[in-house]
C-alpha cells in the first residue's frame, strides 16, 4: 500500500513538474510572436504616412530600429571573421556606418506602404531565437513571406534578422562585406572607406 | 533554330575565352581564407565579374531602356495581363518539372491553374485562379536536379543570362529543348516565336524585377557580390518550395551557428 502511494506520488511529481520546460519555451515563442506584432503596428503607424519629410521618416526609423533591433550584434555578425581583426576604433566607427547604412537603405521604404496586412502565422523555436513566420498580404497578389529572427539579450527581445521569401538581410549583408574586405586584401578599413563613401552620398 | 544555334555557339565562346584568360587562384596562405574561398564557390570570379560588367552596360545601353519605355506606354493593367499570359504558358514545362520531382499535388494545382486561367481567365491573359486559391510556383529542371540531389558546383555569371551555375544552366537548355512551344514553331516553321517569346519574356521579367534592381543599384556597395547571395538564397528557397525549415537553408544554419560570434561576453 506503501508502495504505491508512494509511486503514484512520484508519478503525479513527474507529471506536475514535466510540462515546465515545454512551457517555458512556449512563453518565449509567443512572447515573441506579441513582440513581432508590436513591432509590426508601430513600424506601420509611425513610418508609413506619405507626407513625411524622408528626415522625419529617417528619424523615426531609427529609433524604432535602436529600439527592436539587435544593430550592434547584426553588425558584428555581418562583418564575421572580420570583426576579429579590426581594431577597436574601427569597430566603433563601423557599427556607427552600419546603423546609418540601415536607416539609408531601408528608412524610405516604408514610403510606398500601401495598406498592406502582416499576418501572423506561426512561431517555431530553433535553439535560442524564435522564428516568427508571417505574410505580407498585398490585395489580389500572392502574398510575401516574411520570416523575423527574435533574439533575447539582457531581458527583452529584439529582432536579429528578417527573411524575405528566404532572403536573409543579415546573410546578404554579411556576403556583401566579406566580398568587399576580401578584393581589397582582407582590409576592414576599406570597407569602412566603402560605407563612409555610400552613407553620405545617399544623403 | 540557325540563329538560336549561332548565337548560343557565339555566348558559349565568349564565356570560354574569359574563363581561359582569366581564373582567379585561390589564397594559399591563409587557412582561414582559404576555406572561405572554397565555400564561397565562385573560382570563375574574375571572369564572372567581367560578364557582370558586359551584362550591366547591355543592360543599361539596351535593356533598361526598353523596359523603361514599357513600363511608361502600357498602364499597370496591360503589363499585369502580359506577364499573366507568359506564365500561363510555361505551365506544360511547369508541370513536367512538379511530375519529375514527384510533386503530383503541386502538377495538379498547375494543371488546375491553366484550366481555369485559359478559361475564365480569357486565354490566359487574367488570372482569376489565384483568388480561387491555386497559387502560382515556379519550377524549371535547375530545381528538378536539385530534387534529385545534384549538387549546384560553381557560380557562374552568364552573359545576358544573369547568375546562374552548371546545373542551373543545363537545367535552363533541357526546359528549352522540352518546351511544346519550340516543338511546335520548328515543325510548322515558326522559329521567330520562340525569339520573340525570349524577347517579351527578357522586358517581362526586368519589368517584375525593377524594384529590386534599383534597390541594389543605389544601396550596394558590391553589387556583384550582393546578385550572387540573393541568387543563390531565392534558388535555395524555390527548391525548398518556400518550406520555412531553418535547416534546409543554409543561409539560415549559419547563422544560428555563428550566433556564439556575435555575443559580445565571448570575448570574438
């Protein structure tokens, strides 16, 4: 009799204790997902009007990329082996270009926003970062898959990468530096050379 | 077909001459650099590199021009219902490509999209399956040798082509040479429609591609660099089907491994 209460108290312990962990990384895909939407409305409601100066939108923009973006870490990956050899001034200054080149690229975009619907699909967990999956919805056209990387540094979640129809922005970044630095003698300062040349003369 | 011949003999030499004369060496020196080199798979660079250059100044002497030209003489609407009757008529070359990938779900949803879009869809020119829910997908036999585990082997720039590699290439001919539309204008002596074809086709897809154009021409620092990361993640994606595991892209793998580079407590 013994016996069996105590296995059925241990077996009532597992079951009490075993979901946690399941839980625990559903949290974080659907904290994710929550952020992911967040994100989302704000880039919309802020970014999107078509009066805007470019300044306004350029402004605005990088505030919301400070704030949800990962930009220090997205720079240092897309510089990748690289980032070993520079030096610490040149580190500064790249990740100062790479914020810029950000907000030149792709501030205006959001200019020929023309009431698009981003819907929200599914959130899959791959080891420390959740992948939001989600669509573009563009009317009668087929939509656009948009996949968004989350990360979770210090406590809050930030966005790591964007997938577009399998597009990484952060992979084709990166191939485009490391092509840069390499045709000039795996030099860095060159590269910074290229990103002084490209984020002032879109200005 | 003599002046499809001809021309192709004419591209296929001039490739040849600019890969003979120039080969780029790998970096002997470097471990480092030297296993990027060979996962960046682009031993033809210097060569690439120059069609690259051939291919901008056609595209811009030539291409872009006319394009430009269409974009401003055909309203939204005439564009949409050419490039909706090109793709309705890739679809036999489609559907053998979704059989020989074993893909009878996707073959069904093609064939079920002709039907409806030569029908309804006035001989093609609108697209009214979409909105029913048959959504469009590419396939070609580049994907189908990549469904049947070929591996890609080197990028490779082709003149007016655009990027591409060896399976890709071959695959491009094979669905050439499948095409019902070449067999018939060969056998009822109609060669200039294939050309033709190739000719709206060429606008058809600048036209689709403009956006994406402009943005890497104003944005890229290495626009080389940047056509041979988007091509191969867009092929990677269409052979996946647009499947969204991580795994299957190698993009995507990477960087999940490299994360450990970008925390700044490790010290990288």
């Amino acid at each position: 009799m013994k016996i069996a209460a105590v296995t059925l108290g241990a077996l009532a312990l597992c079951v009490l204790l075993a979901p946690t962990k399941q839980i625990k990384a559903d949290e974080f895909s659907d904290g994710a997902r929550k952020f992911i939407r967040s994100v989302a409305d704000q880039a919309i409601s802020q970014l999107t009007k078509k009066e805007m100066s470019s300044k306004e939108r350029e402004k605005k923009f990088r505030l919301i990329l400070k704030n949800y973006f990962d930009v220090a870490s997205i720079g240092k990956w897309a510089l990748g082996r690289y980032w070993r050899k520079a030096d610490n001034e040149e580190r500064k200054e790249y990740l100062i270009l790479f914020e810029n080149l950000i907000v030149t690229t792709y501030a205006n975009r959001f200019k020929n926003y023309s009431n698009e619907n981003i819907a929200i699909n599914k959130t899959v967990r791959r080891g420390k970062m959740a992948l939001v999956q989600s669509n573009l919805e563009r009317g009668g056209q087929k939509p656009i898959r948009v996949d968004w990387r989350v990360t979770f540094p210090d406590g809050q979640y930030k966005i790591f990468d964007i997938v577009v129809e399998g597009v990484s922005l952060v992979q084709t970044q990166r191939s485009e530096f490391s092509s840069v630095i390499r045709r000039n003698g795996g030099k860095v300062s060159d590269l910074i050379i290229a990103l002084r040349a490209k984020t002032t003369s879109s200005k | 077909m003599n002046v499809v011949t001809k021309v192709l003999k004419l591209l296929i030499i001039t490739f040849s001459i600019s890969v003979i004369v120039s080969c780029a060496s790998p970096p002997s020196s470097d471990p480092e650099a030297l296993a990027e080199y060979q996962k960046l798979n682009d031993p033809f660079e210097t060569a690439n590199r120059g069609i690259f250059g051939f291919n901008q100044i056609l595209d811009k002497l030539i291409i872009k021009p006319v394009t430009t030209i269409y974009r401003t003489i055909a309203p939204d609407v005439v564009r949409e219902a050419i490039h909706n009757f090109l793709q309705n008529i890739k679809t036999p070359v489609i559907v053998a490509n979704d059989l020989l990938q074993g893909e009878g779900n996707r073959a069904g949803n093609t064939i079920a999209r002709f039907f409806i879009n030569s029908t309804w869809g006035l001989l093609g020119f609108m697209d009214p399956a979409t909105e029913m829910g048959f959504e469009q997908h590419e396939e070609d036999f580049g994907q189908t040798l990549a469904v049947w585990v070929v591996d890609e082997g080197p990028y490779l720039m082709l003149p007016v082509l655009g990027p591409s590699n060896p399976r890709d290439a071959i695959g491009k001919l094979v669905d050439w040479v499948i095409d019902p539309i070449h067999w018939w204008a060969a056998n009822t002596d109609n060669s200039e429609v294939p050309l033709i074809r190739t000719g709206v086709n060429g606008v058809d897809t600048r036209d689709q591609l403009w956006e994406v154009l402009e943005d890497i021409e104003k944005n890229s620092i290495d626009p080389y660099a940047s056509y041979r990361s988007l091509y191969r993640q867009r092929r990677a994606d269409d052979i996946n089907n647009g499947k969204r595991s991580g795994s299957a892209n190698p993009a995507l793998s990477d960087l999940d491994q490299d994360l450990e580079l970008a925390n700044p407590d490790s010290g990288n």
